[in-house]
C-alpha cells in the first residue's frame, strides 16, 4: 500500500515538475516573440519539454516541425529561382 502511494505521488509530482519546467520556457519563448531573445528556439524546447508528459504537446511539435520544414522548403526553392 505504501509502495501504490509512493508510486502515485511520484508520478504526481514528476508530471507537475515537467508541466512547470515546460510551462515556464514555453511562456519565456512566448514573452520573446516581442521581447528581446531567442523565441524560435525557446517555444520549441518548451514544447519538447512539454511533450515528455502530454500528448497535445507532442502533436504541437509535430505540427510545428511539418510548418518549419514547409516553410523552409518554400524559402529554399523561392532564393534559388
């Protein structure tokens, strides 16, 4: 019983320590979007951190990752013309 409780409580708190971390450069990257600062790479690596818990985080990052590569493809094709 106090193992099941042990167990319960780490899992608690370890999903709240990520959703903390997570949360925290996410609304950092956010914040640098006018702000001063790297915003391309802090929203990722708070999506990233995210995404080690929640699912709707790792389909964010998917999602974003397909944009970047899209929009990358597009800039690529577009200065070679």
């Amino acid at each position: 019983m106090v193992q099941k409780a042990f167990c319960l409580t780490y899992r608690a708190g370890r999903r709240l320590a990520i959703a903390a971390a997570g949360g925290t450069v996410l609304l950092a990257g956010v914040a640098m979007i006018v702000l001063p600062g790297p915003a391309v790479v802090a929203i990722p690596a708070g999506l990233g951190i995210l995404a080690v818990e929640f699912e709707w985080a790792e389909r964010w990052l998917d999602e974003l990752s397909e944009r970047s590569r899209l929009a990358l493809a597009r800039w690529r094709h577009g200065a070679n013309s």
